[in-house]
C-alpha cells in the first residue's frame, strides 16, 4: 500500500467513524444514550484523531484531541452534560466532518466556527486552552517514557485469575527495531506490548542508544528499539499476528530454553530498566501507559493510550479488541465494543461492470428465447424449460448484483440532521427532524444525487415551512416543529416523503409572485394544486430576502429537474396550519426499468412504464380534428391532445393521426395529459438503460437506449421532453378546458 | 510535396485501405476495433442525415456514420454487402459504413504526401495526407470526420 492508498482507506473510515458518530450523538441528544454509545462516540473520534496524527493533519488532531478530552470526561461521568454541552457535542461532530473533508481536500484552512467551538470544548473539559498541534499526544507520552526512563514492566495476562499458570516456559524473543517512521504510519508501542500481554508475560527493555542529541531530536520520529521476551503457551503464528503491520520491523524468534536472565546481552546499554514484578494490571493500568511523568502533561485519559489507534487504515479487528479490553476494564465496563459489520470495499467501477455484463447476459438470454421460439420449438419442449430455468437464474443473478449497489439511505437522512441544526440555528427556530425508514435501501448513484435536492428541501422546509417559536406557540404549536424525512419501498418505487408541521403553503401569496413575475397571466384562475406547482417553475422563489439558506435563486426548479433527471417525480401537498409535505418517488434503480415495446413509425421505442397512465384504442368518433392538423382525444368527457410520436420524432412527416393508432396516455407533472399516437404495442419488459451520450450525444426526445431480444437497439423515450417538444399542448388544453373556446393550438 | 507533420519521415505506419463512394481512403489501424458485417441500425431522431442511427456492439451503443454520405459523395444504399469498421476516436466509439475494406498498407513516414489545399467544404479538413498505391492513391481519413457532428467540438 502507498502512501496515498493509506490516506485514501483512512479517508474512507472516516466516513464510517463519522457516521457513528453522528448516529451515537443523535442518541445522546434523544437521551437514549448508554454507556457503550459515548463510548462509540470516544472511539470514533479517538480513531480518527490516531489516524489524523499518522498523517499530519494537526487540525483535525488538534480539534480532536479538544473533543476526545471532553467525551472522555462524559465517559467517566465527570461531566453530566447538559442541554448546551450536548449541542457542542453535536456542533464538534459537524466541525469534525468539516475538518475531514477539508484534510481531504488538502486544505489547511481552519474552519471560521472552530474558534468558538474549541473554546467551548476548553470550557466544558475544564482544562486551559492549550496549543497541542504540534504534538501527537501518543508520541509525547513515549518520548515522557524515553526521558525519563522507559522500565521494562511485566504485564500480567490478562484475566490471570481464571487462566492456568502457563505450564510451558517456552516463548519467543523478538526484537523490535522501531523505524523512524513507526508513528508516522500510525503504530503505538504500547498498542503492541498490551497485545502481547493477552498473549502471555511480557518483558520489555528499550533500547535508546539511537536518541539524538537536542536540536537534531524530531518528535514525529521513532528512535526507540525494544527487546521482548514473551513466555507462555502460545503459538508462534499468534506473536506473528500481533506484528502483522510490522513484520519488516521485528525479528521473532522462539526461546529454545527458559532463559532466566532475560537480556543479559545488553549489557553496553544503560541499564535504565528494573523489571517491575506482580504489577497487577486492573490496578494501575496507566502504568504500562504513562510511566510516571514528571510534568503534568494535556491530561490525557488513561484508558486512551491504550484505547485503539488507528492504524492508518490498516485497523484489524485483533487490535480493536485487545486494545479495547484492557481500556475498559479498569472501568469495570462490561463488554467489549460490538464486533463492528464486516463489509467489503469495492470499487464502484468494477460492480458496474458486473452490472453491465448481467445486464448483457439477459439480453442474451432473451436473444436466445425469441430464436427458439422462432424455430418453432414448442414451448413445453426440454429445451424450452431449460431456457426457463436459464431466465430464471439470470434474473436472480441480476437482483443479487443490483444489490451490490443498494445503500441504506441511512447516511443521507444523517446528513439532514445537520442541515436541519444548521438552519435552524441560523433562523433562530426550534426544529427537530424525524427519520424513518433509514434502513430503506435504493441505488448507489440515486443516493449520491440525492444529496443535492434533499438538503434544499429540507433547508426550505426550515426556512419557509416552520415557523418560528412565537408563531408557533401564538397558533397553538407546540414550539419545537417537527420535519419528518421518510423513505419506504412502494411497488417498485421508493417513496421519500419531507413533511413539516409548519404553516402550510401561502397559496395566496404564491400566486401574487407568480403573477408578478409573469409566470402566469394575472387573470389566470389555477387550482390549489395548480398554484402549489407553481412553486416548481423556473424563476419562482418565494424568499422575500435573500438568505443565507433557502432562496439562492435556485429553487424547487432545480429539485424538480434533479428529481426528475433520476427518473423521479416530486409531488407537493399542503393544508394551511398544519402544514406542508414534500413526495418524491424514485425508481429503485437507474439500470433497469419497466416498459413498454411499442412501435411509431417503423421505429421500436421503449416509453417508461411509470408515465405510461393507460393505453387506449379510440373510437373514431373519440378522435375529434382540432384546427388545421390537430387531434384531440375525447376521454370521459375531457379532451386531451393527441401527440404523433413518429412526427414528433422526426422519423415521419405530416402523417395523419387516425383512429387505427393506439393512443398512449402518458401523464405530464406540469399539468394535463398527453396522448401518443403509436402504430402498434408489442410487449411490456424490464429494460436494461444504456446511455447514448458515451458515444454520441444528448438526443431531445430520447432518454436513453435499451437492447431487445433480437439484439437490435430501441430508443427509450423521454416522456417529460415528448411534452416539450410537443409545445406546451397540456398547458393550452387546461386553459381550454376552462374556457371552452376554441383557438387555434401549435399542433404539428 | 512536403509531409504532414505528425509523421516522421523513419516511422513505420500501418494503414487499412477502404473504398467509401468509390474512392479509396485509409485510417490508421490502431484507430480500428473491428470489421463487421452491416446490419440494420435504429435511426435517430433529429440526426444528421450522415447518422444512420445507433447499432448495438456486444453492449455499447454505438453511431454508425454514412461514410460517403460525411464525405460529400453521395448516399450509401446500405446492403448486407457493405462492411461496418468500428474504430475509436479520442474516447468514442464509431461504427463506419463503408464500400469494403480492402488491404493493410505498411509505409513509412516519407512516403506519405501532404494533401493538397484545394476545394471547399470537409475536404481540406478531412484529408490529413495521401498514400501512393497502385491503383492509384489513398487519402488518409482524419479522426475528427470520422464522428457525428454532434461529437465534433467534442473530439
């Protein structure tokens, strides 16, 4: 592993110590916190404090260290933290995702809120603000051991107790030849001895012949050798493992007899080392840690030293536990951390790959089944059940790969935790946000494009849904308004619901913008719904000031057309007082699709099932001219335009629409519907997406490609530009509706 | 006649000859991926008449162009005599239809010949130099004709 593949795991287990962090401080704030949940959030700052510190960034060691000292202080119970203490703990958390993603970014930028958030910290550890920058705490604790005499101690097994006197008195020796980059790679000495204490009885003798003198003395670097000698009954494979990062650094070998006198041989060293006999860990656990410092040094807790390190990305579980145990133990803590879940890092690229290929083999398989049934096989023939068989496993194959990619929107709805402190913050309002479904689990990539419009509906809904506390007491509202974020499977979809408790929409006041800004006549008459998508046109904010939040002059435009790029749709709902709620439903993959086959001009098009309201094959008098070309369809007493998909498309040319077509009602967010005139509909199937920007471009019309049976591309039809091409038609059949009066309509 | 520039005089280059609008052109044959038979294609809307529409290559979508038709010379009656040569420019790949594929053709640097600067339209842009051969020459086809002109600003 390079240097940079380092950084890039411990970039990666951030994310994860951040998140359980985040989810540990949540529980804190809803008082359902226990011991092993601050001691969570402990460990996942002091790992990524360890890890930070193998890497240089003293920023975030710094800040970590601050926040690490005031969670262990509420981890002892010195500190029973109050309303304002838990809102710094959760505010940390915040600046230590910053934190991160700036050292990500290279930056050495500090954060304009940290100041404040330090001191804060200072305040609630009680301890002076103190400069620690520069010195990993780790490292000024050994070099404390290196001045002023390291001394070799045994430490006992641990639970000794119960275990049997070690009958073997054979064991192994290992010299450890600390190179100078030891710390800098994130390893801890003492990490390693208590490792080797669980194993059996450990004696260690520093070696400090190599400590420079004075100026050329660099505290990052490791100048220290160790010599050990480890009795007891135990394998050579498990000293190995305790080594196993370091396996260039250490010579093992076994004791070939008991060897009473220890090292003898080093003798040309200072003999600065008594062996300290019987020194019971659970009494003095510090010892192995911190032996005796002269100066009091940042107060750095015990149990920490021992506590896990990050290993700069190389942790392993065997670490984690021994670490851990003997850290708790002093405590009187009872079990160790939960094991964590194991998962597998994969590259994204290679599980599209296997997506692709899948997606290939289905194609294949349906290449297969329409040339047999073309052979004219009959379809209860052996060859036919085996193709079943084949289909069958194909599809399953396709499920579980999809589910590669599957990612609980868990780590979003967490993101909008913070959105949500941070606005209401700003704005002054007392807001709690509710997740459901957090363990809803929908595609990778819907996750990440998710991120965007999520936050600036959340951020609207604090902005402009809740209201603030006095209003909210004077209409009766509990003061504290609520935003429920949700997300749960429905046939296929994934439904994510955003609802506030707030004021509901000011329709009035919506149309008044709209109107003064000239997005609809002023003497439109629109319905509720009408008025409430009004919020989702183009150049519609509501913001009467520009905030620092909501109303950037991007707005709901931008959510619907993110939402709508996925395939999606965002719908509104409102009651006045009791507030506003926010659908959005998605499919549960980019990938694939349902649709239907249908045929237009010689042309195979595929239209997504889910704009596909019903198919319809009119009656000639259902079919009605409208001006000179135009059609309308008469459907239960209301007339819907009707579109000649060939035409639109460009594949024919003025061909009359007439009542042979089948008519294809496909429904339009804006308003109304459209019906497309098609020649013929074949089938309905899952569809593989294949993108026609890699090789040639964005197509108006089109979405995307897909591949059918017999190998041959059909183009998949962007139903929401259909309706642009065709001229906002639906718009000008609502305002007919209304008017009853015929004008002459752009219809070809 | 001086050479173009980007072949040095001691290169040995590889070219495949092809006859597109019954003239005789060549593309560097680390640009080609494969040799194919026509098949029919799914046109495109509101594409250029070059664009026949997009084929379906073991998975990837992939144009095919009108080779004579890009070049000026005429509409191909596309038959399953005709041959698809998909090659790779930049990052794209681009499915040809063509007249037929005839040879490889070895020559080194110096025997290349700039193309003449005459005519209007593609030519001068398209014809990156010319290639003695003995029925007479072959124009070196330059990537950037080989794409749609939607990819063109692209390439």
């Amino acid at each position: 592993m390079s240097r940079d593949d380092l950084k890039a795991t411990f970039f990666a287990e951030c994310e994860d110590l951040l998140e359980q962090l985040s989810e540990g401080s949540q529980e804190m704030i809803a008082g359902n916190a226990d011991d092993e949940t601050v001691n969570a959030i402990f460990r996942a700052v002091h790992s990524i404090k360890g890890a930070a510190g193998a890497f240089g960034l003293e920023n975030l060691v710094t800040f970590a260290h601050c926040f690490e000292t005031v969670l262990d202080r509420v981890r002892s119970g010195d500190l029973v933290p109050d309303t304002d203490a838990l809102h710094t703990i959760l505010r940390s958390g915040d600046m230590l995702a910053d934190l991160v993603e700036l050292a990500q970014a290279d930056s050495k930028e500090i954060p304009e809120a940290m100041p404040a958030i330090l001191d804060k910290l200072n305040e609630l550890s009680g301890t002076e603000p103190h400069d620690t920058a520069d010195d990993d705490v780790s490292i000024d604790m050994d070099m404390d051991a290196g001045f002023f005499g390291f001394q070799p101690i045994i430490l006992d097994p641990i639970g000794e107790d119960e275990a049997p006197e070690p009958t073997d008195e054979s064991g192994f020796r290992i010299r450890l030849a600390a190179s100078s980059d030891l710390f800098r790679n994130g390893h801890d000495p003492v990490l390693l001895f208590s490792e080797l204490a669980a194993l059996g009885r450990v004696e260690t003798r520093c070696d400090m012949s190599g400590l420079p003198a004075g100026d050329e003395f660099d505290p990052e670097r490791c100048y220290l050798n160790w010599d050990i000698t480890l009795r007891g009954p135990m394998t050579e494979a498990a000293v190995r493992d305790v080594f196993m990062f370091l396996e260039d650094l250490c010579e093992i070998e076994p004791i070939e007899e008991p060897d009473t006198t220890g090292f003898a041989s080093a003798e040309d060293q200072e003999p600065v080392a008594t062996v300290l006999e019987d020194l019971p860990f659970e009494d003095s656990a510090p010892v192995a840690a911190r032996p005796a410092p002269r100066t009091a040094p940042p107060p750095e807790p015990a149990p920490a030293a021992i506590d896990l390190a990050l290993g700069a990305g190389t942790r392993s579980a065997a670490l984690d536990s021994a670490a851990a145990e003997p850290a708790d133990r002093p405590k009187g803590a009872k079990a160790p951390p939960p094991v964590p879940q194991t998962t597998l890092r994969v590259d994204p690229e290679r599980v599209d790959r296997l997506i692709n290929t899948v997606g290939e083999l289905i194609i294949n398989q349906a290449v297969i089944a329409q040339k047999l049934l073309e052979m004219g096989l009959a379809t209860n023939s052996d060859i036919m059940s085996d193709l079943d068989d084949y289909q069958y496993l194909a599809r399953e194959l396709q499920e579980g790969v999809m589910a590669i990619r599957a990612q609980p929107v868990k780590p979003l709805f967490q993101r909008m935790q913070r959105i949500v402190r941070e606005a209401a913050d700003v704005l002054g309002k007392e807001v709690a946000l509710v997740a459901e479904g957090e363990g809803t689990e929908i595609d990778k990539t819907l996750v990440e494009r998710l991120a965007e419009p999520l936050t600036h509906m959340i951020r609207n809904a604090v902005d402009h849904g809740i209201e603030t506390p006095e209003k909210r007491i004077a209409a009766g509202k509990p003061a504290l308004g609520t935003i429920r974020l949700s997300a749960a499977h429905r046939s296929g979809d994934v439904l994510i619901e955003i609802a506030d408790d707030g004021a509901g929409l000011n329709r009035k006041r919506i149309l008044e913008i709209a109107v003064s800004k000239g997005l609809v006549p002023g003497d439109a008459k629109l319905t509720e719904p009408e008025i409430d998508n009004l919020l989702f046109m183009a150049g519609f904010s509501t913001a009467e000031k520009v905030t620092n939040l909501s109303g950037r002059g991007v707005g709901m435009d931008v959510v619907k057309t993110a939402i709508t790029s996925l395939g999606g749709k965002v719908t509104i709902s409102s009651r006045p007082g009791e507030g506003t709620l926010f659908s959005i439903s998605l499919p549960l993959t980019l990938a694939v699709m349902d649709g239907m086959v249908i045929h237009a001009a010689g042309q195979t098009l595929v239209a997504p099932l889910s704009s596909v309201l019903e198919t319809i094959r009119p009656r000639p008098q259902d079919v009605v001219p409208y001006g000179r070309e135009g059609r309308l369809l008469s459907i239960r007493g209301t007339y819907v335009p009707i579109v000649h998909l060939g035409n639109l498309l460009g594949f024919t040319c003025g061909d009359e629409i007439s009542s042979d077509n089948i008519l294809i009602l496909i429904r339009s967010e804006r308003s109304g519907h459209v019906a497309l005139a098609v020649d013929e509909i074949s089938d309905q199937r899952q569809v593989v997406v294949k993108s026609l920007e890699g090789n040639y471009g964005a197509i108006e019309g089109i979405s995307a490609a897909t591949i059918l049976g017999d190998g041959r591309i059909a183009l998949i039809i962007d139903t929401d530009a259909i309706l642009t091409l065709a001229g906002d038609l639906g718009r000008d059949m609502a305002l007919i509706e209304e008017t009853q009066h015929g004008k002459t309509a752009a219809m070809g | 006649m001086a050479r173009p520039q980007q072949w040095a005089d001691a290169d040995v280059l590889e070219f495949v000859t092809l006859k597109a609008g019954g003239q005789s052109y060549c593309i560097e044959i680390t640009q080609i991926r494969e040799i194919r038979r026509w098949s029919p294609v799914t046109a495109l809307p509101q594409a250029e008449s070059a664009v026949l529409g997009v084929m379906n290559l073991r998975g990837a979508v992939i144009p095919i162009v009108d080779l004579s038709d890009r070049l000026g010379l005429g509409k191909c009656d596309a038959s399953p005599r005709h041959v698809i040569m998909v090659v790779a420019v930049g990052d794209k790949t681009v499915g040809l239809l063509v007249d037929s594929v005839s040879e490889i053709l070895t020559v080194s640097g110096e025997q290349i010949c700039d193309a003449p600067a005459m005519g209007r339209g593609d030519v001068p842009n398209s014809i990156l130099g010319l290639i003695s051969i003995e029925e007479g020459m072959s124009r070196i086809l330059a990537p950037s004709v080989l794409l749609p002109s939607v990819l063109r600003e692209v390439a």
